[in-house]
C-alpha cells in the first residue's frame, strides 16, 4: 500500500480524518454507584465516593479498574468534534445531581457499622470546595471549566496561524483600516491602556506611524498586525465611553458593533503575523503584536485562552534576546529599552496565568539572567542613556508593580503545589510579602493615603484597583488551604476564614467599582476577562467560608448586599463574557443558599445537609453549567426541611 501513488490521497485522508473523530461505543470505566448517582468516580477499588457515602461493599465495576482498563481500543475515549482553533474538544459527561436526595435515603438503609476513621480519611481527599474555579485542563480528556461553548466570542474565520479563508493581500488588509479614524483610536490607546501594559515606546512608534502614513503600502506585516491590535484595544476602550467614529459606527448597540470590531482587527493582526511567517521570521513589532493579542485576549475572553501563544512569545523574546543582561554593541539605548519593556510585559502575562490556574510551575522563569526595563518616562529615554528622576509615578511605576507580583506569585504557587502547602510559617510569610506590596501600592498610588481618593491630574492612578486584584486574590489562594472546618478540620484556623472573608468581600467591591465608577468606563471592558474572574472566585470563596457556619445567616447578612450586586453585574455581563456566561447560574445559586429568605427555602443549617452539599460541590465543573443539575437543590432542600421538622 505505501507504494501506490498519490492518487485519491485527499479523499483518503478526508475520509480517515472523519473516521477519526467518529464517537466509538465505549464500556464504562465508573463504578455502578457513581455511574447510577451521576458523581466523578476516581475509579480505586472502592473508590472515594463510596467511601464517603458508606457503600463501599456495593462498589463494583463492569471492568476492573486500573491501568490496563484502555488497553482496548474500544475503551479509549473518544472526541466528539474539532474546534476552529484546531484543538479538539472532549465529549461532554453530564454530571448531574439528581440522585442525591435518593442518597441520603440509601445511607440510612446501610450498615452502622462502618468505623468513623473511614469517613474522616474521605475527608482527606475531598478536593476543597473552590478549587474547581482555580483548574487548568492540563490533558485532551478534561474540559475547561472556562471555555466557552458557544464560538460568538471568538475568532471564526482562521484556524490560527494559517487563514481557513482566502488569503488577502496586503491592499485588502489596508483597506481594513479606519484611516480617518486611526489617530484618535490611537490616541484612546496612549490615553487609557499603556500605563496598564506600557511595552511600547511612544516616541518611536510616533515615528513609525509617521512613515506608515507616508507610504502606507511600504508598511511590514508585522507592524501592521501591531497596528491593528493598537486599533483594537483603542475599540475597548469605547464600548461603554462611546460613541464610536462615525466612519465604523453602522447604527448599531454600541457593545455590539465594538465587539465585531475588534474580533475583526484582532483576526486582522494574526493573518499579518500569518503572513509575515512569524514561527521562523520575527521582529520586535512581532513580539509587541503577540503581547497586545494576549493581553486583549486574557482581559476580553480569559487568561486561559493564551496560553499557547505565551509560549510562542515567550520563545520569540528569547529569541530576540530581550532577557539579555549585557548591552550589545551598535544598539541603542531606546532598543534596549524597548525590548525589556517586551520582557517584562511577557512576565505580567505569566502571572495571570499563576494565580488564575496555580497549578502550573513557572518558577524558572524567576531564575532567568534579565534585566528589568527603567522605571521611567518615554521622554527620560535618549539614544545614548537613560535619565532616572525622583518622580514617585512613572508611565513604567505599573509594569514594576506587576513583575514583583510574578515573581511573589510563582514562589506562592510553587509553595501550594508542594508537599509543605499547609506550613503555617510559610503561610504567615507570604501574607505579609502580600501585604507589604499593597501598602507599596497605597504610598504610591493613593493621595495622602485615602483609599477613596484618586489623582485627578492623570488617569494612571486607576491601575491601583487592578493591582489590588491580584492582590486579594493571592490571599486568597495562600489561606484557602486553612479555612474549610468541615473537610479539613485538623488545618481549620480561624485567621485564614476571616481573611478569605475580607478578600473575596474586597474582590466584589473593587469589581463593583470598574463597573460603577463614571471615570472608569474606558477600562470597564477588562471586567469581561480576568477581572470577573477574580471576583467570581472571590464570590464562591465568601460563599463556601459563610456556609461552612451553622450559624451563616447572622454573618451572611453584612455581605447580602455586596453579593447580590456582584452575581447582579454578573448576569449583566454574560452577553460579552464568556465568563460571566458560565459563572452566572453557580452564583445565583450559591445566592440561593447564602439568603433562603428570598426565596423561601429553609435554612440549610442541619449536619447532613452541609455534608451532603459538600459531595455535590466537590464534583462540580465550575463555571460549566451544563454539566451541573441544579434539580438536587429541590431534594436535598426537602430533606433538609423535613429534617428541620
């Protein structure tokens, strides 16, 4: 057969790649409790699931579990479609709950035998109840939590790096361009978002658009792509401070015709990084059009969108030696500078990728041989030196801030992946590194130090909020481990519930702020990415440390309002964010239980009711509604209510 010619081979492969991602009949690999109660089976013999129901002489399987269990090809799971991106997305398994109320009555049926120690030990691998919020899929059988189902707010016309559409030549992506527009949308850029991620140097790309204009068809593809991306994030800025220019303004809602915009000058730029060939060919314009796609990408979709590319910026920057610690001859100064500027906005991108998933280690990159870029103005910078002043606040004061935050957040998430995680002296360590940061930020930020009160001289001052935000997030994850009294009793500290208290309550104010606040509103479109997950995650902590209390509703009630107003905002947001697409049903739930009054459920204060909803939140998929059966609400509620009486 290898020798045969190439004839038919494209019909061949067509047919052998659909039959590839064709769905095989697979056997069951979950024991029969769990398949009949719909849990997550780990699969051991007895597994943990019926450990903690007490089952565990009625745990069986179809087929032993255990590594050989996929030797038959038949077994092995199965991808039910491909993605436009070219990655293929799992067969959804519905993970529903309804069964649970059948539960609590099949374990007063069992055998009051079972010693205590057995229960206690289930404890031990119960998974804490946020840290779904916090999961990476890591392999191709593991959905993500975050990602979108729908592909309304992605890219749908290229299969990135390579157009699925025809190609377009470099007239068709000029003719994409707002000329008439471009200076202002620029200026929105330079205005509002470069104190945020300040990788450019101004004066330089002032010179650059300079010749662009003279002689547009002269321009580079990956200039262009930066450009673009410039456009785009100019866009953002606008979809709630409109209107738009009357020259890309069809009379059309203003989020709606923003978000198609700059969908399509973002799938703009990846076709000129496309075409310039940038996995072998890249400039620094490259680089800086990378950076500005994740970064719109991470605060517009979700941190754990770019990740691939991070990578690819991250080698490329290698590349372009932006790390490098020496001068190089016959390079000046205003380059260096631009190229550890791209070094350290690579470094911001990496810490919001360790404290939105702390399970991947990127703590070599602490170890790389860099110099950081000067803690200056654009106009403090020559071509032959660097001129350091004693101004407190600087166009790069943000960038610093945040490059000490990934390099505190990698040792953080390093520590918490670790066999020494629930150290109480490294905890304590890192809360007051933690804490030493935001008062740095206060000093620097704040007038006379009155955290309501901001410069009204420049719009830089802002940036104080965002950082707050990975701030209270880190507190968060440094004392989740110690605050869960019902699953990990022996760790419990009251110190660690009371400040996963203040930081998730802090994280929905400040969350309320970006979407309250008048001057703000250029930056509000950063709620439909990574600021809504801080405070998703901020929410569901509040709700798991004030439902742990028999007692919650007495404490509950001094966060009612807060709350409410965040899973409010929420449900406001889900038509641009992914996110707040799929986190809205958990927090209206969790709002449910949080305040029963409102909706005339009773008070879920009995033992069996707590321990009951730990089983079902330890299984959930956060933020993947579909798989979640909100149903077992009506069950154990009834249980609990006739426990009650």
């Amino acid at each position: 057969m290898a020798s045969q010619g190439p004839i038919s081979t494209s019909s061949h492969m067509s047919e052998g790649l659909v039959n590839s991602y064709r769905r095989k009949k697979r056997k069951p690999i979950s024991c029969a409790n769990c398949r009949r109660s719909k849990l997550r089976c780990d699969r051991h013999q007895p597994c943990a699931s019926c450990l903690r129901k007490r089952c565990a002489s009625s745990c069986a399987y179809d087929q032993l579990p255990g590594p050989a269990r996929f030797e038959d090809p038949e077994s092995r799971p199965e991808y039910s479609d491909v993605t436009v991106g070219g990655g293929m997305q799992p067969a959804s398994v519905a993970q529903g709950f309804s069964a649970i109320a059948a539960t609590s009555k099949e374990r007063q049926l069992e055998p009051a035998n079972t010693a205590a120690s057995d229960f206690r030990k289930q404890h031990t691998l119960t998974h804490d109840r946020w840290e779904e919020v916090l999961r990476r899929p890591m392999n191709s059988n593991e959905p993500s939590a975050f990602a979108p189902d729908d592909t309304g707010s992605r890219a749908t016309s290229f299969c990135f790096p390579f157009p699925s559409e025809p190609q377009l030549g470099k007239n068709d992506l000029l003719a994409m361009i707002p000329f008439a527009s471009c200076d202002y949308l620029l200026s929105r850029w330079f205005m509002y978002m470069s104190q945020f991620f300040p990788i450019l140097h101004g004066p330089t790309f002032q010179k650059e658009y300079a010749a662009f204009v003279a002689d547009p068809s002269a321009v580079d593809f990956s200039w262009l792509a930066l450009l673009f991306m410039l456009l785009s994030l100019g866009i953002h800025t606008l979809d709630y401070d409109g209107p738009l220019p009357a020259e890309i303004n069809p009379n059309a809602p203003l989020l709606q015709v923003s978000g198609r915009l700059t969908r399509r000058y973002r799938e703009a730029a990846m076709m000129c990084l496309s075409k310039a060939q940038f996995l072998t060919r890249y400039h620094l314009s490259t680089l800086q059009a990378l950076l500005l796609v994740i970064y719109e990408i991470c605060h517009e979709e979700g941190v754990e969108q770019g990740w691939t590319l991070l990578g690819i910026a991250l080698n490329i920057s290698i590349a372009l030696h932006c790390n490098d610690e020496s001068i190089p001859p016959n390079v000046s100064r205003i380059e260096i500078e631009r190229r550890r500027r791209c070094w350290a906005g690579l470094l911001s991108l990496y810490g919001y990728q360790l404290v939105s998933h702390p399970g991947v280690d990127m703590y070599f990159l602490t170890d790389v041989a860099a110099t950081m870029p000067a803690d200056v103005d654009d106009a403090d910078i020559s071509e032959h030196a660097v001129t350091h002043t004693s101004r407190r606040l600087t166009q790069m004061s943000t960038m610093m801030f945040k490059v000490r935050l990934f390099q505190l957040s990698s040792k953080i998430c390093r520590h918490l992946k670790g066999p020494k995680r629930l150290d109480e002296k490294t905890r304590d360590i890192f809360d007051v590194e933690i804490t030493t940061e935001q008062r740095l930020w206060d000093a620097t930020y704040l007038v006379d130090g009155n955290s309501e009160v901001h410069s009204l001289l420049d719009h830089s001052s802002f940036a104080h909020w965002s950082l707050q935000f990975h701030g209270h997030h880190l507190h968060l994850l440094i004392h989740q481990p110690f605050c869960r009294p019902r699953s990990n009793s022996t760790c419990f500290r009251q110190q660690s519930r009371e400040k996963c208290i203040t930081s998730g309550a802090a994280l929905l104010r400040l969350h309320q702020r970006y979407w309250e606040v008048p001057r703000l509103k250029p930056w509000r479109w950063t709620l439909h990415g990574l600021l809504s997950f801080y405070a998703v995650h901020g929410a569901v902590a509040l709700a798991s440390c004030l439902l742990e209390e028999e007692s919650h509703t007495s404490e509950s009630s001094q966060y009612r309002d807060v709350f409410i107003a965040a899973v409010n905002r929420i449900g406001e947001l889900q038509h641009r964010s992914p996110i707040c697409m799929k986190a809205y049903p958990i927090l209206s739930q969790l709002q449910a239980l949080l305040f029963p009054e409102q909706y005339k459920w009773p008070n879920p204060s009995n033992t069996n009711f707590l321990e009951t909803f730990d089983t079902w939140v330890d299984n959930l998929q956060w933020l993947n509604a579909d798989t979640i059966d909100w149903n077992f609400l009506d069950g154990i509620v009834e249980d609990n209510n006739g426990l009650s009486t």
